[in-house]
C-alpha cells in the first residue's frame, strides 16, 4: 500500500513539472500551437467573408505562414524583422477569443513574457468599447454632421447612466493590458479580436500616474499575425529594393507625399436613402496639407466621383480621403463605403476596394503606401473572432496598402482638420514606428488646444509601421 502511494506521489509529482513546464512563457507546446490553428481557422473565417476563394485565402497568408508554426518562432521572427530595436521598446499584445475566453499573450522580440486566459462572454467584452464610448458621449458629438436617413432630423441619442470616463478605463486598462507593460515600451503592436480593434488604445492608463499610454507610447492595430509578418517582410524587400535603405537596420524613416491623390469633400447624392450633410471643414482641411504635398491630384466638389478615384489611385503613394463614411454589419462588402460625388454610383464600397487587388500578390503591383480616411467610422465594420472583418481599413490593406490611419467614431470638424495637419507634419520628419509616431505627436498637438478626448483620440493606425 505504501508502494502504491508513493508510486502515484510520483506520477503526481512529474505530471506537475510537465504541466508547470508547459505553461512557461517562451516555450512552443501542444496547447500553444491548439490556439495558433483556432486562430488561422477563424482568420480564413474573415477572408472568406470579403468573397476570397480558399486558394487566394492562403495564397494571401503564405507570406506570413513561415516563422509562425508557433507563438515561440512567431516571437523569434519579429526579432528579425525589428533587430534594430533595443529590447524592451517593441511589445505585441496578441488576442484571441474562443468559447468565452479571451487569450492574451504579450510579446516581445525574441521572448514570450505572458499568457493568460480571461473567462469573458462576447457581450461583456463588447461592453468594455461601450462603456468608454458613451463615457466619452462620441455619439452625439457631430449629430448635425453625421449621415442620416433622408427626411428625418438629427436625433441625440439618450445615454444611460452608466460608468465614469475614470472607471471605464480602468477596467479596460486591466483587460486588455498586462500589469508588466510599463514605460520602457515606445510601441505597442495590437493584434486584435472580436471588437478589441476598434479600441482607442491611446486612452489607457498603464502608469503608475494618471497619463494616457498615448503620453509615452504609440500603438498600431495589425490586421492578423499572419499579416504583420508578411507585410512587414514585403516592406523591407521593397524600401531595399527601390532607396537602398535597410530598413531593418535603420531605427528612423521620413515619409515624404511625392504624388498624393486628395479626395476633398464631394458633391455629395441629393438622391437615395440618406442625407449627407456638407462638410466644408474637409475642404478647409485638405487645403491645409496641400502645401507639403511636392506633386498632387485634387478632387473635389463633382469630381470627386467614383470613377475618378478608381482611374487615379494606382498613380498616388498616398490616398488621401475627407468625406463621409459608413459602417454597417449587414452586406458589409456593400454596406461599408466612402461616399463621393454623383447620383448613379457614389459610394465607394468595400467591394470596390477589395476588387482592386492583385490576385496574384507580385511585387510589382503599384497601390498608395499610406491610405488616410479622415472620415466617421471607417474603422468599424463586423466584429469576428479575429477581429474587425469588414471595414473599410481592412478592404484597403487586402488591396495592397501598408498602413490606414482609420477614425473609430464621428469626427469634428475643426478638431480633425487641426490634428490631421500635425500629423502631415510630423510625418515628413524622420520618426520610428512611422506612420504611428507622427500620428501620436499630432493627437499630443491636438489635446493642447482640444482637451476632451472625443475630440482626439478617434484615429489610429490600422497597418504595419515603417
């Protein structure tokens, strides 16, 4: 008898060790590389919902595919891809939700430093984006700016009682951030789920004060880790290959408008089932960026058409849109669209968007590097497992741009047009994690002179930095 419980004592004993050893950070294992095939399964889930066959789905993918058999080499990987950066000044928050358990794991180059299972149901985590919304009262901002169903008046909508700005963040902080992520980290790489991407990161509160992780940090929304991977290698190959600049040795990059295309306020439907109020602030804004443009395409007013941006958008390096947007989760392939000028055909659609792609994925294929939707809710789109399926910034990253700089609720007027000019600014200095940087130090610019965060804190980038 004795014998016997000694004997399962010790089974006892290393089955703890193997389990203990299992769990540790860094480590490849059975239940890491479970999550990682979850995970690719729901991303084909997204692709498939943007009408792409099985064989462009992983033909997309396959850039990405090498080096992320597991979190470990996905991890070793990013160590390649960003060996300039000293350690610890790059972090990756990357999520997954399945079965009412939110998985998040924080990366860094070379080492995985936490794993952790959240139990959370869809709802509650869908809560958590509500709750500071409608702290921050972002939906009856711009009202009489926003489109609405034609014949009616603009409507305030009635926001419950519900949490203070303070509370709503600090439980959103605690969520989505681990308790090692402090200030030694210059940028945060988001991979999201569910509705996490459509998250206004800049507004946690990691430190030990009251600042923002906009005060310290910029952050950038991946489309998937397969993405950032595979974007990130085709970046390097082509700055290499067209300036000679090694862009994994560099720590800095300038981004310069040579040829933008502009798309400013159009002569919007006065047909059709909504209203699109003017937007003579988007007209004001664009001719403020002008000036750092060296050459540049203007379309405004009636020639702000459909047909005119699909003829000029392969020519510019950046796009560069200031009009009205809309979201929706029914038919979002057709139901999320940028609206320009004309009466048969203005809405630029995420179909639109999706069919100018290159099938074929060559380097070759020209499209704008930086795409800019200074525009309401053009982040917004179904929320899926792995994340924001239908959103116009998505529809322009499978299209063959690297970064969009997306806004996550409607925006004012004034307020936009202020920080989009610090952000042209600061984008033709030589910053790291370019385009995240300068889009951080126009929102610092921006609460200087508009202090609710409404006002500034919508946009993020949507992307993979310089």
């Amino acid at each position: 008898m004795f014998l016997l419980k000694k004997q399962w004592l010790l089974l006892a004993f290393f089955y703890c060790i193997a389990v203990a050893t299992q769990a540790q950070p860094g480590k490849p294992n059975s239940v890491e590389q479970d999550v990682l095939k979850i995970y690719e399964a729901q991303l084909k889930a997204v692709y498939k919902g943007r009408a792409m066959s099985d064989s462009e789905i992983e033909k997309y993918l396959s850039g990405g595919k090498k080096g992320t058999a597991t979190l470990t080499e996905f991890a070793n990987e990013l160590l390649s891809l960003y060996s300039y950066i000293a350690a610890p000044k790059l972090a990756v928050l990357f999520y997954l939700f399945n079965n009412d358990t939110l998985f998040r794991y924080f990366i860094t180059p070379g080492k995985i430093l936490e794993e952790k299972k959240i139990p959370i149901k869809k709802s509650a985590l869908e809560k958590v984006n509500l709750d500071v919304y409608n702290s921050l009262n972002v939906y009856n901002q711009s009202v009489n700016r926003a489109p609405r169903k034609r014949g009616l008046k603009p409507v305030t909508k009635k926001i419950p009682p519900g949490l203070s700005f303070e509370k709503a963040i600090q439980n959103a902080t605690s969520l989505l951030l681990p308790e090692a992520f402090d200030e030694r980290y210059e940028h945060l790489i988001v991979i999201p789920a569910f509705s996490i991407g459509a998250f206004p990161f800049q507004l946690l509160q990691p430190y030990k004060d009251s600042s923002f992780l906009i005060d310290k940090c910029s952050f950038s929304i991946a489309p998937s880790l397969l993405d950032l991977i595979a974007i990130r290698k085709r970046m390097i190959r082509k700055i290499q290959e067209s300036t000679g600049v090694d862009l994994i040795a560099s720590d800095k990059l300038s981004f310069t408008l040579d040829n933008p295309l502009f798309v400013s306020n159009p002569s919007y439907p006065t047909t059709g089932p909504y209203f699109f109020p003017n937007l003579p602030g988007a007209k004001k804004e664009i001719e403020g960026n002008i000036p750092f443009a060296k050459e540049y395409t203007l379309l405004e007013g009636k020639n702000a058409t459909k047909n005119n941006v699909l003829n000029k958008i392969r020519y510019a390096d950046v796009v560069y849109f200031a009009t009205h947007g809309m979201s929706s989760d029914v038919n979002p392939l057709d139901n999320n669209f940028l609206v320009l000028a004309g009466e048969k055909d203005p809405f630029l659609t995420s179909r639109n968007i999706m069919a100018l792609r290159d099938t074929n994925y060559t380097d070759l294929y020209n499209f704008p590097q930086l795409v800019i939707l200074s525009a309401c809710q053009t982040g917004l789109g179904q929320s899926m497992e792995a994340g924001i399926t239908a959103g116009l910034a998505r529809s322009f990253l499978v299209a063959g741009a690297n970064q969009v700089v997306m806004s996550l609720w409607n925006v004012d007027d004034v307020a936009t047009a202020y920080l989009m000019n610090r952000f042209i600014f600061h984008l033709k200095n030589s910053n790291a994690y370019c385009p995240s940087e300068p889009l951080r130090l126009a929102e610092l610019d921006a609460r200087k002179k508009f202090k609710h965060p409404s006002k500034w804190a919508s946009f993020s980038v949507f992307g993979v930095n310089y």
